[in-house]
C-alpha cells in the first residue's frame, strides 16, 4: 500500500540553507488548504529554498534564502489564489497598541519624493478598525520620512499589514496578483463554451500543484474545452489534450489558438491512450462526472479506474498527476501512485470536487 507522503497542510517541506528574507503569502480565503498548497508547489517547481514559518488564517509565512524582489515577481506570474506577497518588516500582536509600537520601533523608509500607501486587511477573528489602523500607521511614517508624501491610488511603497485573531505581519508589497485576468478568462466568456467546465483559477491552481516546470510536457486525456490547457500554456509548458468527443477537440481549438503558445489536441479514449510509455512529465485533468455528462465506458468508476492505469503507464518516472473527481478514488495507489495531496473543493450543496495529486 502506497501511503500519503505530504500532506497539503504538512507543516515543513524545504529547508532554507540560508534563510535572508521572511515573505509573506495573503492567501484568497476561498478554499481551506488549496491556496497555500499552491504557494508551496510553485515554491518547489521554481527549485526556491524556503522554510515554513507559520500557516494557516489566510496568511503563510515563509523564510527564503534568495532575492525576495525577484522571487515574488516569478511567483505573481504563476499563483491564483494568493492576493500579495509582502517582504515583511515586523510582526507583533494583533492589537493596535502592539503593532504601533512595533512600527514605532521599526525601521521603514521612503526616500524623499516618494510616495507610499497604508493598507491594512483583516482576516476573519481579528477586532481591529482598518480604516483607524491605516491612518494611525501612515501618520507614524510620514512623520519619520521627511519629504515622503502619501498617495492611495498609485503609491511608490505599498505598505501592507495582515492582521489575524493571533498575530500581525506588516510590510512592503512586492507583487499582487491580478486575480481579474482569471474572471477574463471564465468558461462562459470563451469562443466556445461548454456547461460544468472547471474554473480557470482552480484550474491554473491544480496545475501548479504538478510542480511543473518551464517546458514540461502536460497532458489532459479529458480536455474538453481546454481550460486546463491554457492554463499550463500560460506558464510554459508544453501542451497535450485527447478527448473521446470531436466536438470538444474542435472547441478547444477554438478556446486555445490566440494565445500565442503551441499546443497539440487530438480524439482519442483516454483509456487507451495513443502515447509511448514514460512519454509525459504531468498530467492534469477534470475527467466527466455527474449524470449529465457523455461518458463511453460502462461506468464512471470504471472510466476512471482505466484511465488512472494509462496515465501512470504514460507518464515519467517521478512525474505528477492531479485529477480531479467528484467522489475519492480508491484505485490510485493500488495502479502504483503514491497519494501526496488530496483537497475538497465544495462547488455547491450537492457538488464537491476532490482534488488528488499523485506521484509516480
């Protein structure tokens, strides 16, 4: 029996050899564990030494050993489901006398002509007033900072403090992520447009959590519309998409060819697929479920069953797969996967997803 190795709340994954910089991560708040699974997967795709400091509440804390500037900027163009990074300055107690004081006896700079913001996001359980904390904080600084000039629209500094039921960060904002590009991309908005298509936030998040890298080649065996696709092309890599129904490949086409990437799409059983053994480095897909959907197999269990056998037998040695299903398959670790992560993803009152990463 193959038995979970990581799982996504897992408390230390990598060591920082040489921890230089504490970030931290203002997670979106929409899924439990998912977003900083996310963070955490990209941290490793992107090969970035890093050390847990603390998780949980919306906000994880990382210490890193390389150039903070240049690492969030790598991770602003890969992440869904984070809303900042933040190169932190200080952390105290989430009362405002504690995180006065502490910013009092902080060092905080903004060179003469500059301009800077003050912003303050409350995650749920904290009893601080925002609007009170921002003014209190940005009177401090421009107070120290002759010449500095306070600007809200389009700072030079973006000063940013999360503060939870326990603790606060306060720091710089050194990339957000433009969450906005996803709404853009929404099933419904696309050439072609199919009922029950996954998200494009959830989906660029699963695949982050393949770890994949630059060139990687990515398979979806049930591509349907080809949102997954996209979303791996977006990140560079090199994509591959087989569904059964033509009309999906002819859609996904459609969805895929102005985006300025190369892709390859072809009809095919996902259950018999037309590649050579240890020919995939990853693998991401959102195989059909519900009654409502085509299935050609004898079951939805029995579809998914094979089609977990022919994505181990396609996929390299040490490669990952994400599926996603809307019940939890039993069947992964007996086809040879070691089980890593596994999420739920509630859609509605009658649909969870169960999101499961594997390892060969």
């Amino acid at each position: 029996m193959k038995t979970m190795t990581q799982a996504p709340n897992a408390k230390r994954l990598t060591q920082a050899s040489t921890p230089e910089a504490l970030l931290a991560f203002e997670l979106s708040g929409e899924h439990e564990t998912l977003p900083e699974g996310e963070v955490l997967a990209c941290m490793r795709a992107l090969e970035i030494e890093h050390d847990i400091v603390k998780s949980g509440e919306q906000c994880l804390l990382l210490n890193i050993g390389n150039d903070p500037c240049e690492i969030s900027k790598m991770l602003s163009t890969r992440l869904a489901m984070t809303h900042h990074i933040v190169s932190v300055i200080l952390k105290s107690d989430p009362l405002e006398s504690s995180i006065l004081e502490s910013v009092r006896a902080a060092e905080i700079t903004v060179p003469r002509g500059e301009t800077f913001s003050v912003r303050v996001k409350q995650i749920k359980g904290s009893f601080i007033r925002s609007t009170r904390m921002e003014r209190l904080i940005g009177k401090v600084i421009f107070e120290r900072n002759i010449g500095a000039k306070v600007d809200l629209a389009n700072p030079d500094h973006r000063f940013r403090a999360i503060v939870t039921k326990d603790s606060c960060v306060f720091g710089e904002v050194l990339a957000s992520i433009d969450r906005g590009k996803f709404w853009d991309r929404k099933p419904h908005k696309k050439p072609f447009f199919y009922p029950g298509a996954i998200s494009p936030d959830i989906a660029r998040a699963i695949v982050n959590l393949c770890e994949i890298r630059t060139d990687d080649l990515v398979l979806d065996p049930f591509c349907g519309t080809g949102g997954i696709l996209l979303e791996a092309g977006m990140i560079r890599a090199r994509v591959l998409g087989i569904d059964v129904q033509e009309s999906m490949v002819r859609g996904a086409d459609t969805n895929l060819r102005s985006h300025g990437f190369e892709y390859r799409l072809a009809s095919g059983d996902a259950c018999n697929l037309p590649l050579k053994d240890g020919s995939i480095d990853a693998v991401v897909t959102d195989p059909p479920y519900g009654r409502s959907v085509v299935v050609m197999a004898e079951s939805v269990e029995s579809l998914y069953k094979n089609a977990l056998l022919e994505i181990y037998r396609v996929m390299k040695k040490g490669g990952r797969a994400v599926v996603v299903s809307d019940f939890e398959l039993p069947w992964a670790d007996e086809v040879g996967f070691v089980v890593t992560g596994l999420y739920k993803n509630r859609v509605h009152r009658s649909l969870t997803r169960y999101i499961l990463v594997l390892r060969k």
